[in-house]
C-alpha cells in the first residue's frame, strides 16, 4: 500500500501547522532570547518594544500562574528565564503583538543587562570541573582487570562526534486558542502531545484535562520534538491564559537553529584488548556527553549510549562510564539513534584503530567477532534471533567483498589523486523505549453506523509513515478497503497519556494497541453473524467487504452487518490497550531485558576521495537489512534511504560549531550543510532480508525508523581507508564529522 499521504504531499495540500486557518483576532508571537551563554540578568528595559503600535503584551516569568519549570526528567529548565541564563538563545520573553512582523520589530527594541559568568562549551571541561547533569553512569560485565593480563594486543585512543541539527523542513510552533471556561486548546507540532499537555497544565496552574493537545502531522521531527516542542506550545497557551485570544508562534529558521538543542556531541577515551586471535576480550570506555545547559532528555540519550556501546559484537568483559556534562550550549535531545549512534561511533573507531596497527582489514575484526543468538550484552539481555552472520555471507556472496577489496586496491595503484576507500557497518539496535513504563500504548476505533471506520492512536505522523501502517491494520483486520478508514488526528482527549513517538516503537505499541480494539470488534461482530446463520462464531471472517462463512462469501455486506449489528444495540467503538511484555530493568544492577527484541543489518560503503581537493563521492552504499516480515516494504524501504542519507550527513558534512562565547555559527542553512541530491551515494542498494520477526513486533514487521541511520557511520571508515591509501602515515583523529577540510589535512 502506498503512503496515504504521498498525493497531499506532492499536491502541496496536506496540512502542517501553518496551514491550520487562523481564526479572527489571531495573535503572533515572537520570542526574545539571551544573547549571553551564561550570566546573571541586571536588568531588562521592555518600554521601547512596549510603546510599539500593535504590541499586546510581552510575558515574562513574571506572568507565569504555576511553576516556571519544562524540565521532563529532571526539574532544572525554566521556560523564562527569571536572574540566571545558561545558554545563548535561552527564551527570557515572549513578545505577543497583532501581526507577526510586529512582533520581530518589537523583540529588537528589548534591552537587556547581564552581568556575565564563565561559558563552559567542552564536555571534558565541564566534567573536570564537576558541572554533571547526574551522577556517572557505569555498565560493567565479566572481569576486566582479569581480562587485560590475557590480551595479546591492547589499543588506546580517543574520538569524538558532533551535534547534528535536526532541520526538520517544519520549525517548531504552535498554534493556542481559547475555549470557554477557561479551557485551552493547543496545536503543536510535537512528537509528544500528552508532555506538551503536561507541562502546560503545570506553567498555567490547570489541570490536565483543561488543555487539548491536537496534532496532524509534523513536517519532521526526527527528535526533535519529542521534548523540545513543548516550550513554544506553552508560550502561545499562556498567551491564550492571559489576553483570551487565539496566539500563534512559529520559530523561524534562523531563531529555531539557534534556540533548540540538536544531537549530543560527545568526546571518548576507549581502550581495547584483543587475543592473539583477534577475539575482543575487553573493551573500556569513558564517555563523555555533551548535555548542554539542562538535563531536558540526556540521561536517558546516555542511558542509550551504553546499551549500544558494543554495537554488533560480543565483547564479554566491559566496563563503560557515561558522564552527562553541562555545559553552556542548548540543551542537546533526542535524535534519530538517541545516543546509540554516538556509542557505536566509539567501538567502530576503536576497531579501526586496532586494525591499523595490526596491519589487517577492519572487517576480519568486526567479522571475527559478530553477536551470536546466545550472547549476554553487557546490561545482561540475551541476544535473540541474531542473523548478523547471515547478513554478512549474504553480502559476501551478492557482493564478493574479496573483489571489492582487489578492485579497490587495484584502483588506488593505478590512481595517483584519486583513491578509494570501502568499509563495512553491521548494526544491532534495541527496540523500545528504555525507561519499561514507556512501552505502552492505546488506540480507540469506531465503527460508525455506515460501516466507515474512524481511528485515533497516540502515533503522530512525522512523515515516517504510521499512518499508513495503521490504516493497513484496521482495513485487514475487518477485511474492508483502505477507503473506508480514516485516520483521526492525534489528539489529547481521544488517547490520553501517550509516550512520545519515539524509539521506533511507535507502531509496535499503537499497531499491537490498534489490533486489539479491532480484534475486540471484531468479536461482536462475528457474534452477531454466529447467531443470524446459525453457525459457530469460528467459522465466521470478513474479506472484501463482505461477511464470509467457512471461508466462502455470503450475501451480506459489511455495511448491512454493521447496520445490522447496530439495531441489535452492540457497541461499536473500542478502546484498546497495549503494554510490551517481558521487558524490564533494574536501575541498581543496570541489569535486565530492556529490549523487546534487536533489528540487525550491514552496510557496505565505498567512496572516492579527490586527494587534490579533500572532497570525495559516496560510489555505493549496499545494504542488507533485517525487516522481518516488513508490512509496507515501501515505506521501509524509505526509511533505509532516509535513515542512510541522514547519518552519512552527521559522519561527513553536518558541521555545528559554537564559538567561546556559546554563539551558534552555523545558524543558517548557508553555514550549515545537509545532504543534498548530489552529496548522496551514486547507487544505494537496499535488500531486504526476511526473518521470522519478533512476536513484539507488530504482525512480525520489524521497527525501522532509527536503525538506517547508523549505517551512515560507515562514510565515515570508508573515507578513513581512502585517506590512509594516500598517505598511509596520516595522523587521523578519529573525529566526526570528517569534512572536506579534514580530509584534506589527513592527506597532507
Ligand atoms: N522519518 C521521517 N520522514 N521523519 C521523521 O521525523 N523520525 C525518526 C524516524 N523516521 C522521522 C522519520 C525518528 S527519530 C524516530 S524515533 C522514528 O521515525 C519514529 O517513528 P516510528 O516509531 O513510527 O518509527
Ligand atoms: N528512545 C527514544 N526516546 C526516548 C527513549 C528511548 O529509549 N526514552 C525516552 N525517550
Ligand atoms: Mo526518535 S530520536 O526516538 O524521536
């Protein structure tokens, strides 16, 4: 089935946020932000941006009625800053005014004093200085002391990865009108409708059920607004609190890049052990993560980071140390991969490192030493289903890798200013929200009295698909056409307190949700068949619209069994609820079985580097990827080559940079770079391996949304080996993102 929303998109009439039609006497707002990374404000001069014709009211912390506090896990973020600001772009005021232009004029005539403090942007700074978000994080498994004195080759080094920006094509915004009673009304392009409901009941002293959260589909999110959405969802309903007007605030680009938090750069020290047969025997790791000026999401980012450490291999004796650090820089988030991606950066670098030294092909290391169905990670799950050593010959036997590796070589021989580089990434990432009270989900179905069908779920389209998936399950389960189901936007008071859609669970656990409303249904309305015809309810199925018995069509349509059904008085509306099983952590041990199951699969990168010029081209990236049973290869197939696309830009040319003071430099698209049409690989081949799946994944369809995107760290080794084929005495740090810049120093 193709993605429903594939016409709206191309015709340009789908909705986002902006194009939700304003209601008269809608108000604009603007935020005013610190231009200070870190001091304590003196004062604040409002009058000229006041006297501005057209300007409402300007909120500060002073208008707030309940608690000036975001933070979601710990409570250490105001939405206004009152005496101290911690980051450049730290909303202080919202400036509310009849148009939007207004708003933007008056926000430049603010004036601020601020006695300036110490900026801290280095994570390893911030730790030696004791500034943590939390206390360190340690995973740790067999005996490392032990296992060092038996390790043939030992490996030390360092390396790091940067932030990325989000650059959803939709900034962040919301919409806020007022209902009666005081009720308020927020649409908000959030990933997560009941936080943005939350967090606003608490800034406006209501209660939960006074604010309606709606959503229909964000232009991107990509975690971006999973927590990070809520802040300007707040704003505009606080201006709803205090004026009784509808508000609308829209960050622009530039103000949005500059305000919210992107992925955690982090910094590492790793040391490595190997036997004299290349098994790794011992890996220990020292991360250290970028949280910016707030704890917003980064402990559980870091808590990710650990579970992904090892990647795809079986190390059995680990000890790995996690320090979130505070720094004066936006507080960094949620991010396709949340932390794992920055994990598996270290481990792939470290086995880089090693092969270098031992004079061999990293992918002997990574091949030798692949995780076995069997394997304990080391946060104690048992590895289940493992198929990377399939993967791996499937790959060999499509691709030959030992011809790619002569090709290469023969290449790089022939060629003086042209070289070649390939590498290979195997992935393993767990699915589900690692915090268990997550996993769960629900969904509400009604069947209306002409047979059509409506759905509400927690999911939120962000333009992965999930729409589509759910409307796929609801017309097989009553064996209806898609045209007769329609997806209802995602909304507060028809599923309440939902998880974000988040962790690639998101239609897992409102899919399983969704089946079981319409299995439920499905019950009643077989029942009321069984007793018409007089047969046993089992023999009872719908398909194509019509009611079959013993697996051959009758007469009555689905339309005149609901109608049917109906005048008997059965209820045609479910709500169904759904709770992953089996997973769970103990915090004190940081042991457990946090994963619902793993999603496997490796790349095969090759690049060209330009050894005049340092820039390079991605010839091929091939793929073998585990779907298990994929219910819409078409969707999954798209979000491989997203997914690819958009880790191969945080490993190559996605470059955030900050300078002392704490200000942003790439703040606009000019400055800031991501994969366009000519920077993707020439040839992307993705093959699709069928496995059995996994009970927890919905109808055995496996997660897909976060996974791809870390094959893109295999851009970065590719581009590693073309360097070293130039100069193989380079002094390469092992630093993402390897730019045009970098690479041309590494050449000389
Ligand atoms: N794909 C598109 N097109 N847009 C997005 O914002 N977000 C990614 C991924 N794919 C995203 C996307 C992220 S970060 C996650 S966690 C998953 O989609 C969330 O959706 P899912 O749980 O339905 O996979
Ligand atoms: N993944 C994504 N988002 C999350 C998670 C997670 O594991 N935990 C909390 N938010
Ligand atoms: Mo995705 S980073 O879990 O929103």
């Amino acid at each position: 089935m193709k993605n429903i929303d594939s016409k709206g998109h191309v015709t340009g009439k789908s909705i986002y946020l902006d194009d939700i039609p304003t209601i008269q006497g809608t108000l604009y707002a603007a935020v005013y932000s610190s231009p200070s990374a870190h001091g304590i404000i003196q004062s604040v001069d409002y009058s000229k941006a006041l006297a501005l014709f057209g300007v409402e009211k300007i909120l500060t912390f002073d208008d707030i009625k309940g608690e000036n506090q975001i933070g979601g896990i710990f409570p250490d973020e105001e939405l206004l800053a009152e005496k101290e600001v911690h980051f450049q772009g730290q909303p202080i005021a919202v400036v509310i005014a009849k148009s939007e232009s207004i708003a933007f004029k008056a926000r430049k005539l603010i004036e601020i004093d601020i006695l300036e403090k110490e900026v801290i942007i280095d994570a390893r700074e911030a730790q030696k200085k004791g500034q943590l978000i939390m206390p360190p994080r340690i995973f740790k498994s067999g005996n490392l002391d032990l296992a060092w004195s038996v390790c043939e080759y030992i490996f030390e080094g360092r390396a790091s990865s940067n932030g990325q920006e989000h650059l959803y094509l939709e900034t962040q915004g919301a919409y806020a009108i007022p209902l009666e009673n005081g009720n308020i009304k927020i649409s908000s392009s959030t990933q997560g409708p009941t936080a943005v409901q939350r967090a606003a009941a608490k800034v406006l002293d209501v209660g939960m059920h006074n604010i309606e959260v709606d959503v229909v589909r964000l232009g991107g999110g990509f975690g971006g607004k999973e927590d990070q959405a809520t802040p300007w969802a707040i704003m505009a309903a606080m201006g709803v609190q205090i004026l009784n007007k509808p508000v609308k605030l829209i960050l622009s680009r530039m103000d949005d890049m500059k305000m919210t938090g992107k992925r955690h750069p982090y910094d590492s020290d790793y040391k490595i052990g190997l036997s004299k047969d290349f098994k790794i025997l011992a890996y220990e790791v020292h991360f250290y993560q970028n949280a910016g000026a707030a704890a917003d999401l980064s402990p559980a980012v870091l808590g990710r980071t650990l579970f992904h450490a090892t990647n795809a291999y079986h190390i059995p004796n680990t000890r790995l140390t996690a320090y979130s650090c505070k720094t004066n820089l936006p507080p960094n988030t949620a991010f396709r991969g949340f932390g794992g991606p920055q994990g598996m950066f270290v481990i792939e670098a470290a086995l880089a490192h090693a092969a270098k030294k031992l004079k061999i092909s990293t992918h002997i290391l990574q091949k030798k030493n692949l995780l076995k169905t069997g394997d304990e990670f080391p946060y104690g799950q048992i590895a289940e289903g493992v198929v990377l050593n399939k993967l791996w010959s499937d790959l060999d036997s499509k691709f030959d890798l030992k011809a790619v590796e002569n090709r290469i070589h023969n290449f790089n021989q022939e060629n003086t200013y042209s070289k070649k580089g390939f590498s290979l990434m195997p992935i393993a990432f767990g699915i589900s929200f690692t915090k268990t009270p997550m996993n769960q989900a629900r969904a509400l179905v009604h069947i209306y009295s002409d047979g059509t069908v409506g759905i509400s779920t927690g999911a939120v389209e962000m333009g992965q698909g999930v729409n589509t998936k759910m409307l796929q399950i609801a017309a097989s389960s009553f064996g209806i056409h898609p045209n007769k189901v329609k997806l209802e936007t995602t909304n507060t008071t028809r599923v309440a307190n939902t998880s974000p859609t988040a962790a690639s669970a998101t239609a897992d656990l409102n899919g399983k949700a969704l089946l079981k409303a319409c299995t439920a249904l499905l019950e009643r309305l077989k029942n009321s068949v069984a007793i018409k015809f007089d047969v046993n309810i089992d023999n009872v199925s719908f398909e194509n619209d019509l009611v079959y018995i013993d697996n051959v069509p009758t007469e009555m349509t689905w339309e005149q069994l609901v109608d049917q059904a109906f005048l008997e008085r059965v209820c045609l509306t479910e709500n169904g609820h759904y709770a992953t099983p089996i997973i769970n952590f103990d915090m004190e041990t940081q042991k457990g079985h946090p994963f619902a199951y793993h999603v496997f699969g490796l790349a095969l990168t090759e690049v060209t580097v330009d050894c005049l010029r340092g820039t390079y081209e991605f010839d091929a990236v091939k793929i073998i990827h585990d779907f298990g049973k994929s219910m819409n290869p078409s969707v999954d197939m798209g979000q491989i080559e997203g997914g690819l696309v958009q880790g191969m830009g945080w490993m190559t040319l996605e470059e955030i940079r900050y300078n002392k003071e704490g200000r942003l430099l790439s703040n606009t698209l000019s400055a800031y770079k991501i994969p366009d049409i000519y920077a993707v690989p020439k040839e992307i081949i993705v093959y699709p391996v069928e496995t059995e799946g996994s009970e927890m994944a919905i109808l055995k369809s496996k997660a897909v949304g976060e996974p791809p995107l870390m094959y893109g760290i295999g851009a970065y080794f590719a581009i590693d080996k073309a360097v070293m084929a130039f100069n193989p005495n380079a002094k390469l740090e092992m630093s993402a993102p390897f730019t045009a810049e970098k690479v041309l120093m590494g050449l000389y």
